[in-house]
C-alpha cells in the first residue's frame, strides 16, 4: 500500500521536514530510456517529485553514497547485457534512479517497519530479496531485485526503499566503512560459503587452510582478502595474485607475509609453487591449495596448477569472459547468480555423494527441511517435471552431458552432482571436475554475512583505514568524474559525502 508522505496518519515522518522544499530539491542521477530522462554515458541532476512511501517503506537521506563497478557497468552500456538493468526498459517508463551502497539517516517510516525509528543511520543490504528464499538466505531468493540497478536508488536527496533493505549500523561505523559494507558483504560471502563447503567436506577448521584470491589486487578480492586477515586466517596462509606490478608491491607492502605473484609471470609462478607446495605437503594439504576464491572474471587456468582433488573453488560475481558458451557456466546463470555447488561423481558411491550432498545443503541453504533430491538420467522425462513445475535441491546427473533447461530443475543453492561435462568452454569446466575440483557460486550477501562483518568492525578487526577510499563531491561534476575514475580502475572504492551546495 502507498501512502502519501505527507500523510502521516499510519507512517511516521521526522516532524520538521519542509516537504515542500523537498520537493523542490529533489533531484536524482537518473539513468535514462528514450522516452523519459537521460543519457547514456553521463549523469545529469533532473528535478523530481518526491515519491510516496508504502507501510512497508522508508524515507532515508542519503550521507554517503558509493560508485560500484556495477552502476558504471548499468550506465555505459545500451545493450541489455546487465542482468538487473536492461536498456531502455521493457516497460517504458522513466529511467531509474542508480547507486546501492551507501549510508543514510532514516527520515520517515511505514507503518509495518518495526526494527527502524526516524533518525537511526543505516547501511543498504542491496537485495530486495522476496520471502520465498530461506530464513536469512537472502541472496537464493528467486524473485529479487537490485536496489539502484532497475529500481530507485540511493541516488537523490531523500530515497525510498524497502525497510528490509536497511540495516542499522553502530556508533563506531563510520559513513565510509558502512557505505561499503555492500560491497564488502559480496566477499565475506565468498569466502563464508567456500568456509562452510570445505568444513562439510574436510571436517576441518577453514581459518587453518590455505586460501588462495585470483584478484587480491582488485575489489572484490582485495575486500576478501582483508576480511580474511581479519577474521583469523595468518597472512602466510594466503597466496593473492595480480596483474600489476606496483598493485602487488603495495600489497606485498602492507601485508609482508602474504604471498603474491604475478599471473602474468610464468617463473613467478614456478616460483610460487616451489616455494608452497612443500609447505602445502607438509601441513597435509596434499600439495594443493584448499580454497580457492576466483575473483578476476577472467580464464582462471593459470592458477590451475594450484587445485587439486577436493578444491573448494569459489567463483564470484559477473563476469564478462564467461558469458558465452552452452556450459555449466552458461551466461554465468547455472554456478554464480544461482549459487549452486557442483561435486563430481569419482570413485564415490551415490550414498556417499548424497550424505556429502545434503550436508551442503544443510551448512548453506537450510536445516528446517530436508533437500528434495532427484537422479537424472537419459530416460528421464525433463520437459514433464517441469511442466509440473516440479523443483530439486539436489540433481545427480547420470547423463554424461548437460541436459537442455536443467537449470530450470534445480533450485538456487542447490547442488549439482556429476561427471565431467564434455564441450567447450570459456571456464575449463571438464578439466576442473576431472581433478575433482568442488565448484561453489557466490553471489550477494546473506543476514550472517553481515553478522561477521559487524563482528570484525565491533572487535576492531576491520576499520575503514584498511579499505582503500576516495572521495568526491556528490554532484554532476564529481560523480562523473568518479564514474571515469572506476572506468579506468584507478581507485578501489569512489565515495560521494553530500556537498552542503547541493543540498541548501
């Protein structure tokens, strides 16, 4: 239901707002179609009338916005290649109004918002995850949104979101470090997930294995490898490569036990291996490192030297080298946005896989049921289970290639069971499940991620002087300016404070 804003018979609103100066004053960064604001490949200010609110919803002031990878990825391109903004959109109406991270004050309430008052500040969960995922697993959510990415952002004077986007944040988090609490969330939960995977499968405590971040010089990968350190795991245990020298230097700088290396050195590389895999030996590792968080986008075999049987591989985000090919990773679809998990059959029993199977299942989506299951084979009749629209959390795949519309079979978070696909592939998948490598997609943030993230912060394990930051204006000028900025990678993390010229 909406409500207007200036009706505040049910929803609550902070009592000396001049709504009407806020309509004056609202203005947004909109992303443009045809048919109503503009542009593609600039952010222009465009006066709005301030939106209603649902009991469902809140008012928030934005303080601190952050430019993503993906609001830049929204806004340069024109092809609908983006998974959650697609250009112009379908419905023909306005553009929207970008940006999902960031940290604001909370200036009216909907009624049915009962965990937030006027004035708490607040960081953005990014998801608008709907209530058919399991408790706390919002990102398997089938239904969800992107805030800022197809629906209104953060992006204007006062936004309106859904109060399950907003999370109250404490005293002791500063605008910046909250702001990027998004983004940090994407590798927490990359590395919780390859955590909970490898604990299932080993029995072993992960914070004592040896990680290994293809990307540590990058966002993603650098926020995870920083989380890591903070959340236990000794520097040493941590190999982080990188394309560029002086990327890698400051790295090797600031973290001096780290081990890094260059993807683009092979003798580095034999270097690496000389150097770990004894070590790797030694502490019972087999000689192959345990996780992996794969991190880049980019063809990841020059690390393969470094998996082995039992490898947890964690693939996270978009990616634009792995959006073709009819495959496991066909459009990144079937392993990272559904997040599921992919074991191969080896010398394993069909009872063994399926114990391992519904573990899994258990750690990383939900112990309040048990998993539905399903053995495929040629004889299976796919097209009638899914005309009965029929859905598994756990698919063995006894046909020996990857039948048409799978992926429409197996739930988000489920786990896939089978033996290696024959085919092309931009991701080597054959190659990985022959060396029994377990694959594990990540995608978003769950309730627990940010958990440990307020955990690290609350205990001083993380601070926003860890995270590289850079400020701008939060105007036309500034935002562009940093929109050029990510577009050339100079900078991690780009973050807007409100000007007071803008908002007088």
């Amino acid at each position: 239901m909406k409500e207007d804003i200036i009706n505040t018979s049910n929803n609550r609103m902070e009592e000396n707002m001049d709504m009407e100066k806020l309509r004056r004053l609202s203005y947004a960064h909109v992303v443009s179609t045809e048919n109503g604001y503009i542009f593609f490949n600039r952010l222009v200010n465009v006066p709005i009338e301030f939106p209603r609110y649902g009991t469902d919803e809140v008012v928030i002031q934005p303080s601190v916005i952050a430019v993503c990878g993906s609001d830049v990825h929204a806004h340069d391109q024109d092809s609908g290649t983006h998974p959650f903004a697609k250009h112009p959109l379908s419905n023909g109406e306005k553009g929207f109004i970008p940006f999902h991270e960031g940290v604001g004050i909370i200036k009216a309430v909907g009624s049915n918002v009962k965990s937030l008052k006027i004035g708490d500040r607040v960081a953005i969960e990014s998801t608008i995850f709907s209530d058919d995922c399991p408790p706390g697993r919002w990102s398997q959510s089938e239904k969800m949104k992107i805030v800022g990415l197809g629906t209104d952002g953060l992006g204007s004077e006062l936004a309106v979101l859904p109060g399950k986007v907003a999370v109250r944040i404490s005293k002791g988090v500063s605008d910046e470090l909250g702001a990027q609490f998004e983004p940090l969330g994407v590798s927490v939960h990359a590395w919780m997930r390859a955590m909970n995977v490898y604990e299932t499968t080993t029995k072993k405590d992960a914070r004592e294995a040896w990680f290994m971040i293809n990307g540590g010089t990058g966002s993603v990968g650098g926020l995870a490898l920083t989380s890591l350190i903070a959340e236990g795991v000794p520097e040493e245990h941590i190999i982080a490569t990188g394309t560029t020298p002086a990327k890698l230097e400051a790295l090797k700088e600031k973290y001096p036990k780290l081990n890094v290396f260059n993807l683009t050195d092979k003798t580095q590389t034999q270097e690496i291996l000389e150097q770990v895999t004894p070590r790797l030996e030694l502490e019972g590792f087999g000689g192959k490192i345990p996780i992996v968080i794969e991190a880049t986008g980019h063809d990841p075999r020059p690390i393969f030297p470094f998996v082995g049987k039992g490898t947890v591989f964690v693939v996270v985000g978009l990616s634009s080298d792995l959006q073709q090919g009819e495959n496991l990773m066909d459009n990144n679809n079937f392993v990272v946005r559904s997040q599921r998990t992919i074991l191969t059959f080896g010398n394993k029993k069909d009872e063994q896989l399926i114990k391992t199977a519904k573990a899994i299942f258990e750690k990383t989506v939900t112990k309040e049921r048990e998993p539905k299951i399903l053995t495929i084979d040629s004889s299976t009749d796919i097209p009638n289970l899914l005309a009965e629209r029929d859905y598994f959390d756990i698919v063995i795949n006894r046909t020996g290639s990857f039948p048409e519309d799978i992926d429409k079979l197996l739930k988000k978070g489920g786990i896939w069971i089978t033996q290696p696909i024959k085919g092309n592939s931009p991701l080597p998948t054959q190659e990985l499940l022959e060396r029994e490598v377990i694959l594990v997609g990540s995608w978003g943030r769950d309730k627990e991620d940010w958990g440990v993230m307020a955990s690290q912060v609350r205990e001083g394990r993380l601070s926003a002087d860890k995270l590289p930051i850079t400020l701008f204006e939060f105007s036309e000028e500034g935002l562009n300016s940093a929109f050029e900025n990510v577009r050339k990678g100079k900078v991690g993390f780009k973050m807007g404070r409100r000007a007071e010229k803008y908002v007088n």
